[in-house]
C-alpha cells in the first residue's frame, strides 16, 4: 500500500510520516474551529441577556401606612401589586397572573384574571382555572423615611404581614 | 462581408446609429424566443428566469395538482417585503411613539391604511396558504424520497414565518399587541429549564415593554427576514436538486429506449445531465416534458396576479384592526391572540405547560419527523392516493383538530375566556 503512488497524488510515497502530522493539523484546526463557533454561539447568549433592564423598578417605595388605611385592599396597577392592610399589618401580593402573566383584577372573592379565567382567593390562593401557582407575595420593608418600600426581586411566605 | 475598408468612413456614424440595439442586446442576450433552442436559452441565460428548469413535466402544471399554493406563499411574501419597507419609512419603535404613528398611517400619510391593510392581510394570508402548502404537500406524499430534507426545511418556513407575523404583532403597539405578545411570551416561559430566561432574553425585560418592542422589531424588520430568504433559498435550489415537483410513479421515469439488438448510441451529456437523481433525463429517451418559456412562467404570472388581486381587494375593502393604546393596567377581556394561536391559547387554558409547549412541541417534533418514519414509496403525486389512506388520516384528523381549537378559541370563548356561542 504505501509503494502504491496515484498519478495524481504529489506526496513522496515514503512520506507516510507527513500523513499522520497532517491529519494532526488537521484535526487539530477542526477542535479550533468549532471551539470558536461555540464560543461565538455563547457570547451570542450572553450579548442578548441585557445587564440593565430600563423598565419598572423592582425595588421601589409606594407610599407612607397612613395612605392606606385598615381593612383596604388597593391594587396598584403600573407596579402590578395590590397592597394589603389589615389593622397594623401591610403585605404586597402580586397581580401578575402566574398562568400567563396577564393582570389580574380585584374581585369580591379575591382576584380573577380576565386572560383566561383563573380566579385566586383573598391571600392568593389558585381558587380555580388553569393558573398553576399561588400569587406570590412580596418582602416588604419600611424604609428610613417612613415609606413602605416593595422588593419584587424577594418573596415570602403568604401571610408574612409587615407591622406598622 | 468582404467590404469593411469602404464603410470605414462610416463606421463612427453607425456605431451611434446601432448603440440602441447595442445597448439592449448587450443587456438581452435572447430575442423573444421562436425556437425550442431559444426557449431553452431564455431560461438558462436570464438571471431572473435561471431559477427555472429549462423543461417541466407536465405533471407539475396541472393546477389542480399544486393549487399553485407555494407559489402563492412566495408572492405573499414578496408583498410583504415591498410594503414592509415601505410602512418602515414612517414607523418608529418607540413605546410613546408606535402608537400614534399608526394613527398617522391612516391619517396623514399618503395610501399608509392601503399599505397597512396590504401588510396585514398579506401576513395572515401568509401563514394560512403556507399551512394549505403544507397540507398539499403531505396529501399528495410529495415528502417522500428523495424530497424529505425539504419538507424539513418547509415545516421550518412555517415555524419562521409564524415567528416572523408573531412579532410583527406587537410593533402597533396596541391593545391587542401588548396583551397577545404578553401571553405569548409567558407561554414560552413554560418551556423546561431554560423557558425564564428565554422569555427574558426575548423581552428584554421582565415584562412587554421599550426593550420587547425594540427587540421584536430588529427580529421582524431584519433577522427573521434574513433566515427567511436564506431557507427560500435552499427550498427553491432543493425543488431543481430533487428532480422538479412529485409526480406519479408511472411519469416518475421515463419510458426506457429499447436496446437490443440497437447499436449503443453514445449519450449527449446536456448541461442536466450533471444532475444527479432519479428524474434526470439524459439522452434522446422520451419524456412528457414542455418548456417553461412560456408554460411554467404563464402559471406564475397568473398565480402572481391572481395573488396581489385578492390581497388589493381585501385591501380596499377591510381595514386592518387597530385598538385602543396600550393599557397596562386594563387587559381587554378576553385577551386573544391572533387567529392561528388561538387554537394554542385555547389549549392553553386548558394546561399551560401541555397546551403551549407539550403538545405543540409534540406535534411539530411530529411534522419534522413524516418523511423518516413514513418510508413507503407508493401513492406518491396523487391526491388522497389509496395506499396513503393511513396516513392521510392520521394527518388530517390532526388538521381538524387544531382547526376545531382555532375556531372554539375565536368564535366559543367570552370574557374571562368562559364558553359563549357566537349568534
């Protein structure tokens, strides 16, 4: 075999020794190559994942305890949480519908979702259609200057009141 | 012939008097073809019309065969591009801006709601006449061998071009823009493992907002465009490589010349007899071939024409919606989606993980997979053939059950998505 010379084959025949250091170049120059390609696909990623977000806030203040008064339940709908007061005590729980993400409204039982029809009781809970978790409930503080301030990016166990 | 030296005084006189028939035959290289060689030649050596064979079977023009549905597609798509770009000169994709430059579509600028309503039917006629192509394509078993990599790339088109009108969606941004594309990205969300940070690279955002529109934006103006070309490409390039449309097994072949006792003639290699497959004619052997110039091209042009017909009138007579501004705080009840991901929402309300990514991933993981695990060669470029009668019916119960969940989602479904009747 490796006497055997095809006209159209340039290489010495007694360069065996060269085929096994090209088919290293070679092989070589494929890892290269298809290691940039996955490095570029995962910068790719990392490009399209934005580091600063320019919409709502998720930590901000909605006001001082007395603008909502015991025994109320206010739904602020740009911030897409209703704020609870029940005597002293204040929670935030979200509007954002945990089937499909639509807002959900107030309603005498609790909250039901116009998208469609989930329906949770008072404190969250999925009471009916296809939502398939409670509404979450977010840490709420009371920041130095006597605002309540709402964390979105932490949240608590339903029925975790803030004393005021 | 023989006397240039007594017209060379002139000559200088008769190159400006040629220079018109220059000019032209410099740019045409064929006159209007006469011959069956200059019919040849005006396919092969025109850049727009290269993209044709020189001869087609006949099967491939029978318009009951086609319904010219592909073609149609193509068309549909080409208006889209044309009035794309021309919507694009006057629409900014700013959240306190979109809206009002809608209105100023209609209002102030010059045939804007005629170039709208064209943007708009074309893309839902779109999407439905690629899901008829699709349709045709399975119920003739035109997937099979050796076209089963282009089916691939045709369920691909569909998904794209799905893509491409679910993004266009959001970009009035209206109402029934912000409250679909916040449905439909959430559905997205429900996607294993990586569903949360898809929806977040998609948006953005957390939620629909600047970040979203700009993004669906650049993806339906540029990306989407693009890949959308390249696979049209590959599609069209893929029909000539494939040995042209299916057609019937007894046209598949031609009628082989018979050889005994016949000295061997020495095969004449045309230009297509280069190509390999199992279609390819080469040498004198009958065929039931005619030549695109002008049969195949007659039937694109009365396809194209029929096409921007139908989408002008609809233009002239139906405007294409256009709500109130966006609300955030007040979701219109109930919250559609555009028609053909109202079959997906209505299994949605169902179970958001099976209706939105299982069954759907299901079905499409399905489509790619036909022409692999459907390997019988019979039955192919006939309508509803006999030995199909399986599988047709597998795919068509199939297509009427997404068409029952599209219509129960648009005409069954009230507020809070409870089941009214339409009358």
């Amino acid at each position: 075999m490796a006497g055997v010379v095809r006209s159209h084959d340039r290489r010495p025949a007694s360069a065996d020794d060269k085929v096994g250091r090209r088919r290293l170049l070679a092989w070589l120059s494929s890892v290269g190559l298809a290691g940039s390609a996955l490095l570029a696909a995962v910068s790719d990623v990392i490009f399209f994942k934005p580091r600063v977000t320019y919409g709502q806030p998720a930590i901000f203040q909605i006001g001082k305890p007395d603008d909502f008064p015991p025994g109320t339940r206010i739904a602020r709908e740009a911030e897409r949480i209703c704020i609870v007061r029940e005597g002293n005590r204040v929670a935030a729980i979200s509007t954002t519908c945990t089937h499909l993400g639509c807002s959900v409204g107030i309603s005498d039982t609790g909250f039901a979702c116009p998208c469609h029809g989930s329906r949770y009781d008072q404190d969250g809970n999925v009471t009916g259609g296809p939502a398939p978790k409670p509404l979450p409930w977010f840490k709420v503080t009371l920041a130095p200057n006597g605002e309540i301030e709402v964390d979105k990016n932490s949240t608590v166990d339903p029925g975790s009141y803030l004393n005021v | 012939m023989n006397t240039p030296t007594v017209e060379k005084p002139e000559s200088k006189l008769t190159a400006l008097r040629e220079l018109p028939a220059n000019v032209w035959h410099s740019i045409f290289r064929n006159p209007l073809p006469s011959t069956d060689h200059e019919r040849a030649s005006t396919s092969f050596t025109n850049f727009f019309l290269h993209i044709h064979p020189v001869k087609v079977h006949r099967n491939t023009l029978r318009p009951l065969y086609t319904m010219g549905l592909g073609l149609m597609t193509t068309f549909l798509f080409l208006i889209l591009v044309v009035t794309g770009i021309l919507l694009m000169f006057y629409y900014v994709p700013s959240t306190t801006q979109a809206y009002d430059r809608m209105l100023d579509m209609r209002g102030t600028v010059a045939f804007g709601i005629f170039l709208r309503n064209m943007h708009r039917w074309s893309a839902h006629g779109m999407v439905g006449v690629a899901f008829l192509h699709l349709c045709r394509v399975f119920f003739t078993g035109a997937y099979k061998k050796p076209r089963e990599f282009n089916w691939v790339i045709g369920v691909i088109l569909l998904l794209v071009t799905l893509f491409m009108s679910f993004t266009g969606y959001l970009l009035p941004w209206d109402q029934l823009a912000f409250w679909a594309i916040t449905v439909g990205t959430s559905i997205a969300g429900y996607a294993p493992l990586i569903g949360k940070q898809m929806q977040f690279v998609l948006l953005g955002d957390t939620s629909v907002g600047q970040e979203a529109l700009l993004r669906f934006y650049v993806l339906h103006v540029a990306v989407l465009p693009a890949v959308m070309v390249l696979l049209m490409a590959i599609h069209f390039w893929r029909i000539r490589k494939d040995g042209g449309l299916s057609r019937p097994e007894q046209t598949a072949l031609p009628e082989p010349v018979p050889a005994a006792g016949v000295v061997k003639i020495r095969k004449v290699y045309g230009l297509q007899g280069f190509v390999r497959g199992p279609f390819t004619k080469v040498g004198n052997t009958p065929d039931d071939t005619v030549y695109s110039w002008p049969n195949l091209l007659m039937a694109e042009l009365f396809v194209f024409v029929l096409t921007v017909s139908i989408i002008l009138v609809i233009s002239l007579f139906f405007a294409a919606p256009l709500e109130q501004p966006v609300n955030i705080m007040h979701p219109p009840n109930p919250a559609k989606a555009p028609w053909y991901f109202l079959g997906l929402q209505e299994m949605v309300s169902y179970s958001a993980f099976w209706g939105g990514i299982g069954v759907p991933g299901l079905m499409v993981a399905l489509l790619f997979l036909v022409p692999y695990m459907d390997r019988g060669t019979k039955g192919v470029g006939r309508w509803f053939a006999k030995e199909r009668l399986l599988a047709n019916t597998i795919f068509l119960a199939m297509v009427i059950l997404n068409v029952i969940f599209i219509i129960i989602g648009t005409f069954f479904r009230g507020p809070n998505w409870t089941f009214v009747t339409p009358f």
